[in-house]
C-alpha cells in the first residue's frame, strides 16, 4: 500500500496552486495529485475544449502571480480574451516550471476517503482508463486536500420522453465529442440554461452557421450578465477597475472602514448627498452591460427566447 505525506485531488488551478504551495515550503515531502481526467486543467481539461471556447478574461488577469501568462511564450495579446487551448497549456507549463509534473496521476478518481483513528486518510482509487477493468488502489496520505470544485459533476437536467429522442442529448462539458455532428452549418440545436457555459455554446453553435433556440427556464434568475471589457465612458479596463481602491469605496461592504478611509466612506455611505454620488456611480457603471443588451430589441428574438 502506498504511503504520502499529501494528496490532492483535482488538478485545476487550485488543486496546482495547493501541491506547488506545499512543495515550496516542505521540498522533501512525498507529495501525490490526483487527477480523473486524462489531462490537468480542471474545466480546463482538453476533452472539455471545443472550438472558439475562451475565457472571459484578458490577458495578464487569469495567471498565477508568480508565472505571468507572456505573449511572447503563449501567443495572447493584451487585450485579447484567452483561448481554452492556451489556458490547458499555461496549466502544463506551471507544473513544469515548478517541477511536480512527474507527481501528478491522470486518469485516477477518488472513490472513497476514509479518515483513521490515527490520522491518517485511507483514499480508494479506481483508474478511468477505458482498458483498465476498474482497477481499485488504496492510498495512505498523512494530508489531504480535496481541490475538486464545484463543477466537476455535470448536471443533466431529466427530460419526458428522452429516450426516444432522435438527437444528440448531452451535457456542454461533452460539446468536444459531438462537435463535428452539432457545430456546423444547417444544424438546430437547443441550449438549455443561461450560465456562462451556454453563452459559449450558444456563440460557437451560432458562428458555425447553426440555427440556434436558446432555451432559459422562467422560474429562475435569467441568463448571467455579459459585460464589455471596457466600461464607463472613459472606457476603463472593468477587470483591472475592480482592484483599485478608488472602486472599494462605492462598495458598502460592512468591514469598509478598516481600509483606513473611515471619513470617505462615511461621506459616500452615511449622507444625503453621499449616497446619490454612490448611485449615480453604479448606474453608469450598470449602463454598459445595459446597452450591450439591446438584442431582446430585435422582432424576431421573442420568438428565440423561451
């Protein structure tokens, strides 16, 4: 039976993050990740990259701080949004920067973990390998970091009669394998939910030339938000706006005042005149995801949108 000091399992960017943290500080430990897919990545991963997926954010705001995601190595401009592809290959490239490439264990999934009188955590593996007959391993780690997040167990909503449904019926994280039937020209597809994932789908199903219902259940919040990258009309970078400090001030977070801005705050949250200072900001801030929305404005869309 194998004996490590630490396991992680999930091989995404906190599950890369937790084993080169650990590495840093305890260089000699024994140090194993644990990985279902057959790549790293997390939603990352290569089976899950379809083409024109793209992260919704742009170069130098979707790296780990001590490995800068360069142009020059990467080929992403600043100002570009970064393709799926590049986001894989950074993730590889980081574990080879920092060398625990060789720690990492693809195609293993955690069945069960099991937490001893003495500490310790017993983890059973069964390989997901297609040719590996269900091959069970037992694992004991001193530590344990589970990294697996919040979307590594797709949701398939269950739909009347779809067991004689003559048409692909699939999860987006499956897009990739039923890519070349769905992405093309003179296809209909249907996409279900309004999350980011469907906005993808929904775009790439749309720029390959297939007619598209985009279906969003009525009982729920409606589809997330889409903003422009550049807001206001100074036309400021949304994503480097949120980290400045001038931003933190508009925001009424209740432990505000330890910034060491107590007055200002005071002003913009406690008074007549503070608060329409505050509201005035927001709307403006609001209007550009606002204006970008004017497609629902189109006659044909209240057909499209159910």
């Amino acid at each position: 039976m194998e004996t490590v000091d630490l396991t992680v399992i999930g091989a995404g960017w906190s599950g890369l993050a937790a084993i080169k943290t650990y590495l840093q500080v305890n260089p000699s430990s024994n140090v194993l990740l644990l990985e279902a897919a057959s790549s790293i990545g997390g939603v990352w991963a290569k089976h899950r990259l379809y083409k024109g997926l793209k992260s919704n954010n742009m170069l130098g705001t979707y790296e780990f701080s001590d490995f800068p995601m360069d142009p020059e190595t990467f080929g992403v401009q600043p100002g570009e949004h970064i393709p799926g592809q590049v986001i894989q290959q950074y993730m590889e490239k980081f574990a080879e920067r920092f060398q625990f490439r060789d720690r990492i264990r693809l195609n293993t999934r955690v069945r069960s973990a099991e937490h001893r009188p003495d500490g310790t955590w017993l983890l059973t593996t069964v390989s997901t390998e297609e040719q590996a007959d269900d091959k069970v391993t037992e694992v004991v780690t001193r530590k344990l970091i589970v990294a697996t997040g919040i979307t590594s167990q797709a949701y398939l909503p269950s739909f009347p009669s779809q067991e004689t449904f003559d048409a692909p019926l699939f999860h987006c994280r499956d897009l990739l394998q039923h890519e070349a039937d769905v992405l093309q020209e003179g296809r209909r597809i249907t996409v279900f939910g309004g999350t980011k994932s469907a906005w993808d789908a929904v775009y790439s199903a749309a720029t390959s030339g297939a007619q598209v219902d985009w279906v969003i259940r009525e009982n729920g919040h409606g589809p997330v938000w889409m903003a422009p990258p550049y807001v206001t009309p100074l036309k400021k970078w949304l994503e480097k706006l949120v980290t400045t400090r001038l931003l933190t001030f508009f925001s009424p977070c209740i432990w505000g005042h330890a910034d060491g801005y107590p007055r200002i705050r005071r002003f913009l949250h406690g008074t007549w005149l503070g608060r329409k200072i505050v509201d005035a900001f927001w709307a403006i801030l609001a209007n550009d995801p606002l204006l970008d929305r004017r497609q629902p404005q189109h006659p044909q869309l209240p057909n499209r949108f159910f």
